[in-house]
C-alpha cells in the first residue's frame, strides 16, 4: 500500500515535470530565435513568438489529403506523446526507455511522410532517417560512457555520478559528441536548416510540410520539447556543476542558467557556418562516433 | 545598329544558316518572326548572328510567302541554342520548323486554344477564350529506384512560378525538366501600334531587377531607327544607371546565394549591402529600380556635384564592407565546399546554348558586350572582364564579384570624367518598316531588343530577348549528376529572370 502511494507520488511528480517541460519549451525555442536574429543583424521576433504562433496554430482546423490513412492522422499524436513521455521519464526513468519513445515519434512521423505521397514528404522522411541511422548508434555510446561510470541506466543515477566526476577527460570527449548529436537531432545547421523555405533542402521541416492547423502545432510544440529534453541531458550529464548541497532553488537557478547558455551557444553554432553538403553528414556523425568511442574507452 | 542583312527564301535557311556558322565564328544570338503580309505578303524569319572576332552581326531574313505551306527547316539539328527560338516562333506565329526534335508547346501552355497565333497582325485579342487541355509529355526517365519529383509552379519563397521536374535516384538527379512562362503578358503584341514614347513605360517594366537593361537596349534601338545624336553627358548617366543596376543586382545576389546553404551572416550582409545601393537608387531617381531616368534621347534627371561626392563615398563604403563580406566566404572550407565542383556547366554546353552573361564568363566563355560591342560611354572607359573556367556555382559567384568592384571603378571612372552638357537630343523620324536592334549587358547577361516602326513613328514590331532566355536551358545541363539538395544553391548562382522570358 505505501509503495503504491510512492509510486503514484512518482509518476505525478514525474508527470509534472513533464507539464512544466512542454511549457517552457517554446521559450527555449524563441531563445535561439532571438539569439540568432541578433547575431545577424536582425532585431527578431519576440521572445514568445513561438506560444503566439502555437496559441494560433492549436486553434486552426487541419487540412488533411484524402488519399492519407490513420497513420497520418495519429503520427503527430504518437510524435508528441513520445516528446512528453521523454520528459516524463527525465527525472526518475531509464535510459533506454527514454530513447526508445523517442525513436517511436520519430518512426511514426516518417511513416506518415510518406502516407500523403507528395514528393517533398518521401524526401524528408527518407532524409530523416538516413541522419537517425547515424546518429541513434553514437547517441547511444556517448550516454553509455555516463551509463558506465554510474553502473546503471536510470537517468538520476547517472546524473548522481556525472555530478560526482564532472570534466573528467571522458566526459569531456562524450560532451563534445553528445553536442554534435544535439545539433544533429534538433535539426539545426550543418546539418538541417530549421529556418529555409527551400523544400528540395529541407530534412525535418519536409517530414512534416503536408501537416497544418493543430496538427502541426503539436508536431512544433513536440519538437521543442524534444529539444529541451536533449538539452536537458546535456546540461545534465555533462555541465554538471549542481551539486554540493546547494538548496532547490539554487539548483534550479544554474539549471536555468545552463540551458539557456546551451540555446544561445546553438545559435551561436548555427550562425557561424553553412548546411554541409547532405553525404557529409555520415563523415560529422563519424567524427562524433569516433570521440565517443574514445570516451567509453577512457572510461 | 543593324548589321547585314541577307534576304533568302525560308526553304535554304538551313543552308545559308550552315555558310554564317561555318568555322564557329559566327553563333545565334536570337531568332524570331514577323507577321510582314501587310507589307510584302509574307512572313520573315530573322535569325541573328554574332562574331566577337569581328564584331559584327550578321543577319539572315527568310521568306515564307503567306500562299506556301507556313514552314521552315528547323535549325535545331545544327545548333541547339535554336530549339526555344523555334518552338516559340512555331506557337506565337503557327510557323512549323520542319526536323524540330521537340515542338511542344513553349511559350502558349495546354490550355490555350488551338490554331490561335497571338502575333500575327490579325490576332484579336479579345476573342481569347481557354481551349480544350492537350497533353504535354514530360519524358520520362524509367529505371529501378527511380522517382520523379515535381516542384512547382508555385514555390514556397515569394518567387516567380516555373515547373520543375526532377528525374531521381536517390538523392541523385538524372534529368531535369523545366517547363516556364507561366505568366507571358503579351508586351511585344501589346507594344504595337503604339508610339515610341508611350511604348517606354512597357519596356520599363518587362522586369524589376533588369529595367535599366531593357530600357537602354530599347531607346538604342530607337535612337538608331531615327538616327537621333544622344549627348554625350547623357551617355555616361546611362552607363551610370546600368552600373549601379548590376551593381545592386550583384551584391544582392551574392548574399542570397549564401540562402541556397543557409549561411545566415552572408544572407543579411548581403541584403543589408543591396538595401544601401537600392536606396541610393531611390535618392538618384525617386525609384529604387532606377525606372525613369533613361528616356527615348538621353536621360530625364541630372545628377549634382553634391550627388556625385555622396555616390562616391557610398560606394567606398560598399567596397569596404562587400570585401569584408567576400572575405568571409573565400577563406570559409564549409562553404567552399558546398560551392565548388557543385553544378558545372561546361565551357561547349555554354557555347552550344549560346549561353551570355556571369554564367558564361564563369566558363571561360570571354565574352561581355560593354567590351566587345560597346554602347553609350563603355567605348571611352576602361574596365577588365572577369573571366573563370571552372564553371561551377564558386566561378560564377567570384565572377559575380569581381564585376562588382569593376563596376564600382567604372562608377568612380565616369563620375571623374563627367561631361558636361545637354540631356536630351531631339528624337528623329524614321521610315515605316525599317528596322533596327541594340544590345546591352544587363547584369545576367547580353540583352537584345529589336525594332520594325510602322507608320507615323509607331511600333510595328518588337521582340526581346533577354538575357535569361538562352541561359534557362543551360541550367537543365548543370544541374543533373548533382543532388537534389544542392539544386536551390545552383538555381541561385543562375540567378535567372523569369519575367524575362514573361515579356
């Protein structure tokens, strides 16, 4: 009876959690919006153009094909269920388990690119999971050089250990690593361009070019809340300077500190260089493989 | 500038065509008919020759008798840069060129009413109604793993409509087709019968980005139909106009290539830098495409010395900041990568197409009409021709560069040597059905207006070739053996005109 009641404690504290990620998402999104309009010269949206933009969209009917099946209908359901059970599983959760959601949304939503069969939509899904095919396997060696030194794939117990021995050399390979996936997996530049209206180029933005309305707004506030998880495991696992008895509060003032530190260093990263030609990104993901091998073998 | 002309009947055009050709001298500039039963009974084709060696046009005009059988042997089998001219002649005039290997439709699409010629004099226009859709084969490319893509006529950019049909496997382009003129208003019918001067505002407006162009290869040509003395200050301010036109046009165009790879800092310097010269334009004029200030004998407005010291410092500024710029992309690896050995067009192809213009200098095609045909004041400036060989987007964007800085040193050159005196020299009368062409170099290439008047100083008849139109077919040569990604980037190193070839 009392480990029910813990139980049910902790799936409510993690689905909290969750809620409170979902909704700081966009913000984190219109943080590297405007940081990036900055660092060229523009004066930018506002900072919370991305909920005005979520706020409209939620509300607008959705435009869908009638040559589309269920798949359609459901991938940005799944894509964001996905997105939000991450989040949930942030704080208390495993590993794997984490991961695994994650690559379902991601399965589904290339699914239902294909299912309109436009042109644009097959190109982005099989884009999509050309760069996935790539970057999942090195994803996955990075975590496990913080897995290792935990002993363990529950996510609080590898942010106890990371938070023990933080910028050990290892780390600070799998940092660099884990940095090039995140830029890899938010879709940003080198290796998408979020922002292009140029469809024969896009990755993740031609996935999803068939979707309007509510739909759409879900596959938006889905993928910011992807990002923040990444983000998140991140500042987590390898900016860890939280620990030491500092109170809630505190702790939860650095972590802001750092995520918002990590989307302007995004921007930052985006700003400087172009998209690299597409089969460059296999030689990228090499790059980071290579440095998270070196990290578990550090380890 | 009328050149000679050679009157034959159209059935030896492909032999007298195979004569001026003979040895590579001499290549085809343009190609178009003219509806002359009113005068003589009979069609015309004019076909255009152009010698660089010599400089010098050669034109050769075939006779179709409106009693024989409305047709001409085709000149495509001899040289492929007459495959649009023809098609276009055979839907605008209903004149078969007979062996032509593809006459679909090129400028009238599908649903245009069958057996309707729009420039032939007796054209109503007003009887227009859409006809029944007719089928318009795209060929195909068959194989395993390959996938057509069609994109457009409506883009997502705010851009002009043209269908692209890309041949793919993989990633990897095979063929491209593009089918364009999806928006052709007519401006050459609607020109004439009108006055040279009302005609004016026409010519202006065939496109934004090249309106000084056309309106300087216009008023040339009239200015040589009515043997009409052009004061020589006037001639600088023109050559002026066109400069800070191509200056404009690319500057702008090298910040947005740097949209085709998503290099933001080169997008907003480049606008940021486009914005200052478009404003320049609007201070000099009132138009931020210079639209106004060249006029049919000369120029409209005068510059003052206050002016010419403030486009001076301007464009010091411009060339400090365009070489800060350039400097971001020539010493970047991530973007020299994305732009080198990426969409080759190569140096025969250019030929062949009768490709002019960035794109042809950047394939070691050395040919630039300010030089090799002068006009306006070019004969009494110095300027140098860039001229690359790679023929890939790298070589046209430095060429693109380079002509940048050569036209702000003809700017400060000619404000220098700014002579004084009138602005506009009285226009003459002329002959009805004499006719006459001009060419300039707008800042995407050669550009070419021809002239027939008809009675009491007006319009018989009036064909444009821009030059986007011989460079559009190039781009479906380069672009295959690359991949679909990099089509947006080898698009924009083009940077061709739709409305162009909308005129």
């Amino acid at each position: 009876m009392v480990s029910n009641m813990e139980q049910m404690t902790t799936i409510l504290i993690s689905l909290g959690y969750a809620f409170a990620l979902v909704l700081a998402a966009p913000l984190v999104s219109g943080i590297i919006k405007v940081s990036k309009a900055r660092l060229q010269n523009r004066r930018g949206p506002s900072l919370f153009q991305v909920y005005y933009d979520l706020f409209k969209l939620l509300q607008k009917d959705s435009v869908v094909s009638p040559t589309t099946s269920w798949i359609f209908t459901c991938a940005p359901y799944i894509y964001f269920a996905g997105a939000f059970g991450a989040a949930a599983l942030l704080t208390s959760g495993d590993l794997f388990a984490l991961l695994y959601l994650l690559v379902a949304g991601r399965f589904f939503l290339a699914l239902a690119s294909l299912d309109a069969g436009s042109s644009f939509g097959g190109m982005g899904g099989s884009r999509e999971l050309y760069i996935s095919v790539l970057v999942e396997p090195v994803l996955l060696v990075t975590l496990l050089t913080v897995a290792a030194r935990a002993g363990s794939t529950k996510l609080a117990a590898m942010s106890a250990a990371a938070a023990s021995t933080p910028f050990s050399l290892p780390y600070i390979f799998a940092a660099v690593a884990f940095l090039i996936i995140l830029v890899a997996e938010t879709g940003r530049i080198p290796v998408d361009n979020p922002d292009t209206h140029l469809e024969l180029t896009m990755i993740h933005e031609a996935m999803v070019l068939e979707y309007s309305g509510r739909r759409l707004g879900l596959i938006f506030l889905a993928a910011a809340s992807k990002q923040l998880v990444f983000i998140l495991l991140f500042t987590v696992l390898f900016l860890p300077w939280q620990s030491g008895g500092l109170s809630p509060v505190m702790v939860f003032f650095w972590l802001v500190v750092k995520v918002v530190l990590t989307a302007v260093a995004l921007a930052v990263l985006e700003t400087s260089t172009n998209k690299m030609r597409l089969f460059k990104v296999p030689g990228f993901m090499g790059l980071a493989g290579m440095l998270a091998l070196l990290a578990l073998v550090a380890q | 500038m009328i050149g000679s002309v050679q009157v034959i009947p159209a059935a030896t055009l492909r032999a007298a065509a195979t004569v001026v050709c003979h040895g590579g001298l001499y290549r085809l500039t343009a190609m178009f008919a003219n509806d002359e039963r009113m005068i003589n009974g009979s069609f015309a084709i004019y076909v255009l020759f152009f010698s660089k060696e010599d400089a010098a046009f050669k034109t050769i005009k075939a006779i179709i008798k409106q009693d024989d059988l409305l047709e001409f042997p085709s000149l495509t089998p001899l040289m492929a840069a007459a495959a649009w001219y023809e098609r276009e002649i055979h839907d605008l005039f209903g004149l078969t060129p007979v062996g032509h290997p593809d006459l679909r439709p090129l400028v009238l699409h599908e649903n245009w009413s069958q057996g309707r010629y729009p420039l032939r004099k007796d054209f109503e226009p007003d009887s227009v109604e859409s006809g029944e859709n007719i089928d318009y084969p795209v060929p195909p490319v068959q194989g395993k793993g390959v996938f057509e893509v069609p994109v457009g006529p409506i883009h997502a950019g705010i851009i002009e409509p043209g269908h692209f049909r890309f041949s793919q496997a993989g990633e990897n382009i095979i063929n491209l087709e593009a089918k364009l003129f999806f928006a052709h208003r007519g401006i050459e019918k609607a020109v004439e019968g009108l006055s040279f001067s009302k005609a004016l505002f026409q010519t202006e407006r065939i496109c934004g980005a090249c309106s000084v162009a056309n309106t300087l290869s216009y008023v040339q040509a009239v200015e040589s139909l009515t043997n009409t003395e052009v004061p020589l200050r006037a001639e600088y301010l023109r050559v002026l106009a066109a400069e800070l036109e191509r200056l404009y046009n690319h500057v702008g165009d090298i910040g947005n290539l740097c949209a085709g790879l998503g290099f933001a800092a080169g997008i907003s310097n480049g606008s940021r830098l486009k914005e200052q010269l478009m404003r320049l334009n609007e201070r000099l004029t009132g138009n931020r495409f210079l639209r106004g200030w060249i006029t049919l004998g000369g120029v409209t407005m005068d510059i003052t010395q206050e002016l010419v010291q403030d486009i001076a410092r301007l464009l010091a500024g411009i060339t400090d900041e365009l070489n800060d710029l350039l400097g971001l992309l020539r010493d970047n690896d991530a973007f020299l990568d994305r732009v080198n050995t990426t969409g080759i067009l190569p140096q025969q192809a250019a030929l062949d197409l009768g490709v002019v213009g960035v794109a042809a200098r950047a394939s070691g095609v050395d040919f630039d009409i300010r030089r090799d045909f002068p006009y306006a004041a070019y004969r009494s400036l110095s300027f140098h021709v860039p001229v690359y060989t790679n023929g890939d987007v790298a070589a046209r964007l430095w060429v693109r560069a380079d002509e940048a800085a050569e036209s702000i040193k003809i700017i400060d050159q000619l404000l220098e040597e700014l002579p004084n005196g009138k602005l506009t020299g009285e226009l003459g009368s002329v002959e009805p059905y004499q006719a006459a062409f001009s060419m300039t170099e707008s800042p995407r290439g050669s550009n070419l207006h021809w002239l027939m008047a008809g009675e009491n100083n007006t319009i018989y008849r009036y064909f444009v070739r821009s030059a986007s139109y011989p460079n559009w077919p190039a781009l479906t040569v380069a672009v295959p053996g690359n991949i679909i990604p990099d089509f947006p980037l080898i698009n924009k190193s083009f940077e061709l005109c739709y409305a162009c070839l909308d005129r």
